[in-house]
C-alpha cells in the first residue's frame, strides 16, 4: 500500500480577538483509493486549549458517518483508542466527522503508523497514518 500525503505546514489564524486557531491539512486515500481531507485543528481561547478534534471528510454521495459512534484509533503495537465523535446529536454534512483527540494524541508515538477506522454507515474504511504526519500533529499541540 502506497501512503500518500499532501506536504503540510501548521495554519495558524485569529477567528476572534483572544482566540486562535491551529490546524494541520491533509489529503490521504483509504485502502479502497478514495480521498479524505484529514484535518486536525486546536483551538486556544486567552492561551487555553479548548478543543484538540480531528475532521474528517470525504467526498458527498461516498461517504456517511455512522453517528454517534466513536473513531477508533489503532497503534502499529496494537494499542486501540476510541475518539469521541463531537458531531454525535448533529453533523453539519452527512460526509462528515470530527472526533476529539485531546486525551488520546499525547499518548500516540510520533515513529509508528496509525491506523483510523472510519465508522462509516455502509463499512468501515481505513485510513493509515504515517508517523510524519503524527509528528506534525505532536508540534501543533
């Protein structure tokens, strides 16, 4: 399998006085080929950490996420994370989901490989992680 990925750099933005907005953008194709913008933002409100999500999106008419279910999250070592999913009582667009990363991407390796299991309603996908992308996740928090 072939692990694609845009190069990325942190955007960093003011949405409002006091408040900033980190976020690392990438494009990555699941094991079937298909894309996914794979965006993991912070939000840090008068130098406070509000939010560490994860947004996942693919393209309309392909994908459904399965809400409420959690995206799970497995380690190259096998270790296993449940996300949250934050979009559980509404979504903004069926192909849609976001899923908070707060507690579970400290304890991530920035050398191995992560696997995400899309909880999607026809199937599960999966996308696959490679560690530089970990590693940029790491510097933006």
């Amino acid at each position: 399998m072939t692990l694609e990925s845009a190069n990325a750099a942190i955007l960093k933005q003011q949405e409002a006085p006091g408040q900033l907005l980190y976020q690392s953008r990438h494009t990555l194709r699941d094991e079937t080929g298909r894309a996914w913008q794979v965006v993991l933002f912070k939000r840090v409100q008068n130098d406070q950490i509000n939010t560490i999500n994860l947004r996942l999106v693919g393209f309309p008419n392909q994908a459904v996420f399965l809400h409420p279910k959690g995206l799970e999250i497995i380690t190259r070592q096998g270790r296993l994370f449940q996300a949250i999913d934050q979009f559980a009582e509404k979504a903004p667009a069926p192909n849609v989901g976001e899923y908070n990363l707060q507690e579970i991407l400290p304890k991530l390796s920035s050398t191995e490989q992560v696997q995400l299991n899309l909880p999607l309603v026809d199937e599960t996908r999966i996308l696959t992680l490679p560690p530089p992308i970990i590693l940029e996740w790491k510097e933006l928090i």
